[in-house]
C-alpha cells in the first residue's frame, strides 16, 4: 500500500487577490498595449526583478521561500522499492529494481549502485527526444557523487558471497513533469525509494553455484547517510532565490547546490557551483553562508517530511 506525506512552507505562496497585485504592479510600467504575460515573455528579467522588488517571487512565494512538497512510497508494485514526489510542479519517480551480479575481481566483496536521471522531452519543451541531454547527464553524476560520498548504499552491505554473488541496486528516476530544480526532487525521491526497498533474502548454494532467493522473506537496504539537496539561485547578484522554478532557472547567473546529511546538517556530502559565480555587494562566502543557512533549515523539514511518508 502506497504511503503519503507532505510539507506545506510557512513562507509557500499567498493569496491569490494579493499575488495578482502584484503582477499588475510588475507590468504596470510596460507599455499600456502589452499584457503581464506578453510583459512576462519579452522581458523576464524585468518580469522577475519587479516581483523580487516586492518581497515576492512570480508563483506567489515570498523572495526566501520554498515549494511545497509531497512524497508517496510504494506506488510500483512492480519494483524493490519506489517513490513519487512531488516539488511545487515538479514531479518526479523514482523506482529501485534490484539483480545479482558477480563482485569485480578489484572488489570481490562489494556490490553495485548504478544511479540514473532522466529528463524525457514528455516533462517539458525545455528537453529534445534522444540521448541524455547535459542536464540529466550532469544530474546522474551528481546523484553518483553524492551516493558515493555519503555512502548512503555502503557497497559491502550488498554482498551476498564473497567474489561469487552481490546486489546490483539500479536507481532509476524519471522526471514527468518539470517546472525547475529537478535535481532537490530527484535525490527526495531516491532516498524515499531506497527507505522504501527491501530485498529478497539470498544465499549463494556452493554446490549448484548459483543464488537462492527466497520467496517469503524479503528485509530492507542498509542504508548509511540519508542526504537531502537544497539548491539556489542568485538573481542580480543580490537575490538568494531557493527553489528556482522553469522560469527562474534561465534568468539565474550562478546556481548552488548543497546537499546536508539530513541527521547531522553539519555533515557536508556534496557542493556544486554553476555559472559566473560572481557577486556584486555580497562576498561570496556571504552568499554561500546565507545559503547554508537556509539549506540546515530546509534539510530539516525534508527529513522529517520523508520520515513520515515512509512511517506511514
């Protein structure tokens, strides 16, 4: 039976009479024949600055808010483990199958994780048909990177017999509908999806040389650290937006990822910087702090939203 939860943020959208407002105070100035939304298309920096001059961002959230998030475990019967979530509009899966392999001879009593992202052309215009694009390939990188750093997956808790039979753990995530920062979403969804598994009880017969599952008994992974992202952009080198949505995103210079082990937020796991990296009245070590400071706060309300989908 799937599970749900879900956080609401206390600085999430206002009302909307109050947010048409301000969208009439942010195109009010454009020339009195162009609509907000001709004003939104040709001028999105304008668009965006007007409504941040305001306290506010275009979908209604305070300059320092985040989107509301909901997760749901268990929806694919068909896996070891899956999850849903949820971010604003961005929707992602994520769906955990699990084989067995024979350990490397380099490394005969570990298993394997093997992460993937996908952006299909199906969740957004922004994305063609075809191979991996730069984005989803940066993104499975990144999601490797932070597996392995974390050992959240420690790769000798998948060993069933030593250079003779181990765990492949394939992580799939699929993105179905995208209005920006895919990546927060996709490693919420994936540390759901692995609370989520359990995998078969198996043991390799020495005799037959092959492994036995059982068909009965089944127990979860064992996990290490449980990281959560949080990624930000800066706007006009002032602005420290979390959350960037699909508009956002291409209005936004420099980008920061941070991903916070979410049972010791002082726990870094992972840092990416994209674009200038530059900062006008901000040093950058400011811009950084501040971000870290939202992202402790931020790590928190994840975790105990990701406890409670999975404890229920």
């Amino acid at each position: 039976m799937a599970a749900v939860a879900s956080s609401s943020s206390s600085s999430s959208a206002a009302g909307p009479s109050h947010i048409s407002d301000q969208l009439t105070s942010a195109s009010s100035t454009a020339p009195s024949s162009a609509s907000a939304e001709v004003f939104k298309r040709l001028h999105p920096s304008q668009y965006l600055s007007r409504f941040l001059g305001k306290g506010y961002r275009p979908d209604g959230r305070k300059v320092g808010g985040w989107r509301d998030v909901s997760i749901n475990v268990g929806s694919i019967s068909t896996a070891h483990g899956s999850s849903l979530v949820r971010m604003g509009d961005t929707t992602i899966v994520c769906g955990i199958k699990a084989e067995i392999a024979e350990p490397t001879a380099q490394s005969p009593n570990e298993g394997f994780v093997v992460p993937n992202i996908d952006l299909p052309a199906l969740c957004s215009p922004n994305f063609k048909p075809g191979p991996p694009g730069d984005e989803a390939q940066t993104y499975s990188n990144w999601l490797n990177d932070l597996l392995v750093s974390s050992r959240t997956i420690p790769p000798e808790s998948l060993l069933i017999s030593s250079a003779k039979a181990a765990w492949v753990i394939y992580i799939d995530v699929v993105c179905i509908n995208y209005d920006g920062n895919a990546f927060d979403a996709a490693v919420l969804a994936v540390m759901a999806a692995l609370k989520n598994t359990r995998l078969p009880t198996a043991r390799y017969d020495e005799e037959t040389g092959r492994t036995i599952c059982s068909r009965t008994e089944t127990h979860p992974l064992t996990l290490g650290r449980i990281p959560l992202s949080c990624s930000f952009g800066i706007f006009e080198s002032t602005h420290l937006l979390p959350d960037p949505t699909a508009y956002e995103t291409p209005l936004l210079p420099t980008t920061i990822t941070v991903a916070l082990d979410s049972e010791d937020v002082g726990v870094t796991c992972l840092i990416r910087q994209e674009g200038l990296g530059g900062t006008v009245g901000k040093s950058g070590e400011r811009v950084l702090g501040e971000a870290w400071n939202a992202a402790e706060a931020r790590v928190r309300e994840l975790r105990a939203v990701l406890d409670e989908s999975v404890d229920a």
